[in-house]
C-alpha cells in the first residue's frame, strides 16, 4: 500500500486549531462523494473494502527513520477532537483497524428520568452522526465480524445551525475478537464489550499489537468511558454523573434485511432505503441501555464482562445513511482517553496530548 494512506496520522494544525464544527458542515462532507450503489442508487458493483493487515498496523516501527504510524493514529484518536480531519490533500486519514463503515444521521433522545447529568438527563434531544464499521476487514455475513458503532452527538436539534459547537463521542462494539452475528438485529453493542481473542484466528498478530499499543497510548484498551456526553451542556457548577456501561441494540420493530453473504454496510442501507430509490423511506432505531452493575474477569485476551440491571433510556434514530469515501477516510469520532474516575477530569490518562497516568 502506498504510504500516503498513512501521511496523516499523527496530530496535525488541523486538530490543534479545532474549535467545534456544525451538524451541516459534518454531514454534508460524509453525503459529498458516495460509493457507487450506496444510498439506494442500484449500481450492483461491490463496496470497496480497505484491508486490515499486519505490515499497516506495524509500518514505522523498525527504527529507520520513519514514524510508527499505528501509534501516531493512537494517539490522534485520544487527543484529537477534530470532527472532520481532511489532511494537507484533502484526501483525509487511514483507519488502521475499522476502515469500512457506512454513516448514518440521526436524533439522540433520552426519554427516561435517569439520574446522570448532561445529555444522559431526560429529555436530551441533539443531533447524531454515526458510523457503523467491522473490525476488521471481513463485511460480509456469515463470517467472523466485529460490529461497531460509533457517535457523534450536537447539543442541537436544528440541522441548519450556524454556531459552531464541540461534539460528544460514544464508541460501542461486539466483543473485540469477533463475534457470528449474522443480523445486526442481533448485535450487542456496549462501551466495554467482552474479548475473545482466539476467534481473530489469523488476525489475533493485530489484536494483540493493538491491545499493547492502545495500552502505552491510553490505559484501558478494551473499554470507553461514556463522560463526554454526560458533561455536554452541563452547566458549570453542576457535579459530573455517567453511567459506567451502555448497550446499544436495534428495536425489535425494525425489519431484518435477507441476503447470503450479505456486506453489513448494505444491510444498514437496506432497512433506510429502497433499492432504486436514493431517498429515505424508512428509520433505522437503536434502544439505548444503561447500567451501573458490571464486573470483568478475565486476562487481556480473553475478558469476560457480566452485568445487571440493564434500564432502557432513550433512543438512536437514523434517518439516512451513506457509505462514501468521506465516511470512511475524512470524519473523526474522538476517543475519550480514561479517568480514573469517570465523573473527574482530574484523573485523565491523557493531558494535552500527553500521557500522565501510567499505573
């Protein structure tokens, strides 16, 4: 693979300068080129897929002279808080681990008395862009995948807002080793999913790279904190609660799209549109679960996570999709680096750009 793929992974002007970004600006860069067939277009021709490999995740390690680039994008993933990263070329960042997805946009809404703070309070209501990926090069259905979804939450509901604001990211996935879901119906997705590594099979070389990587960036490889959104338009004075762990799960009311080996990306499109048809004629719902009961057991690669008293809160709905280059090269979701404790900046890992916390 040629190395501009990689030139932009490190932390550029571009994420040192952001200043928040608007819901138009962030979904009309991932609406602005999409793959052939996306969005109900009809072309038959395949989705691109970007391969995972172990040469990409390990590029620039040997001392000769060059960066390592996976720690470079580590590191930009946790410090970055960037909506949208184009690059000198404009051609964006390679992801190393989840570069096929399909964005979605939508409405956050929290229904529920909750307890927590921010836009986990009842009746939070902001605009969502989302990105739904696999790690890591396996789309297809039938095969051992990862699902992910990611988020981006507005603290607006009005898509043409002109004032710029900084953004709260959630990041959810099945178990990091790999899971048989076939529907994403099915899927699970939670802010601390299990580990099940031997399931990587050929793969278990990059998931064992990325867990040591991810753990000299950050701390806590395998689990997301979820305080971003509980301090999102938090009035100053008021103390931070978030909840320790989030699932997220497709309604039960949404249909379940057919096909033998069917890519993941064309069966989200498919529960938003018709085939032939470029306009959204449905929703695509997520039911959004909360809980403060869980504990983990378990080595690093193989982690068992078990917990209790699930409450539902609230809502994910999407209301149109795109798989486009943007989608998978351009927009950024920042990953919140871990607290010690989640409800106090103080115990951050990661300070301006710099590890601070290594036990």
């Amino acid at each position: 693979m040629d190395t501009q793929y990689f030139s932009n992974e490190r932390i550029s002007r571009e994420d040192r300068s952001y200043a928040g970004s608007t819901f138009a600006e962030a979904r009309d860069a991932i609406f602005a080129n999409p793959y052939p067939r996306s969005r109900g277009s009809g072309d038959k021709s395949p989705l691109p897929i970007y391969k995972v490999t172990l040469m990409n995740v390990l590029r620039g390690l040997l001392p000769l002279g060059r960066p390592y680039f996976f720690r470079q994008a580590s590191e930009r993933a946790v410090d970055s808080h960037a909506d949208l990263r184009w690059g000198a070329d404009r051609k964006g960042f390679r992801r190393l681990l989840h570069p096929n997805g399909v964005c979605l946009t939508g409405l956050w809404e929290i229904t529920e008395h909750t307890g927590y703070s921010g836009y986990f309070r009842k009746d939070s209501r902001g605009l969502v862009i989302g990105r739904y990926s696999t790690c890591c090069s396996e789309t297809r259905r039938g095969q051992v995948r990862s699902l992910s979804l990611v988020g981006k939450l507005f603290p607006t509901t009005d898509p043409d807002h002109s004032e710029r604001v900084r953004t709260a990211s959630f990041i959810t996935q099945q178990d990091i080793g790999g899971d048989y879901t076939d529907y994403i119906n099915d899927a699970q997705l939670l802010n601390a999913p299990n580990v099940t590594a031997w399931r990587r099979a050929g793969g278990l070389p990059i998931l064992m790279v990325a867990g040591r990587v991810f753990r000299r960036v950050d701390k806590e490889p395998t689990s997301r904190q979820l305080y971003q959104i509980a301090e999102l338009s938090k009035p100053a004075g008021e103390a931070t609660r978030t909840p320790a762990f989030m699932r997220l799960s497709v309604a039960p009311e949404q249909p379940r799209i057919h096909g033998v080996e069917l890519d993941f990306r064309d069966e989200i499109l498919g529960q938003i549109f018709d085939e032939n048809d470029p306009t959204p004629r449905r929703t695509l719902k997520f039911l959004i679960d909360v809980t403060d009961e869980g504990t983990t057991r378990g080595v690093p690669a193989f982690r068992r996570r078990v917990f209790h008293d699930w409450r539902r809160i609230g809502s994910i709905t999407f209301d149109n999709a795109v798989a486009s280059y943007n989608g998978d090269f351009v927009v950024h979701f920042n990953h919140p680096t871990w607290r010690d404790d989640r409800d106090d900046p103080s115990t951050a890992t990661r300070v301006n750009g710099r590890k601070v916390r290594w036990v």
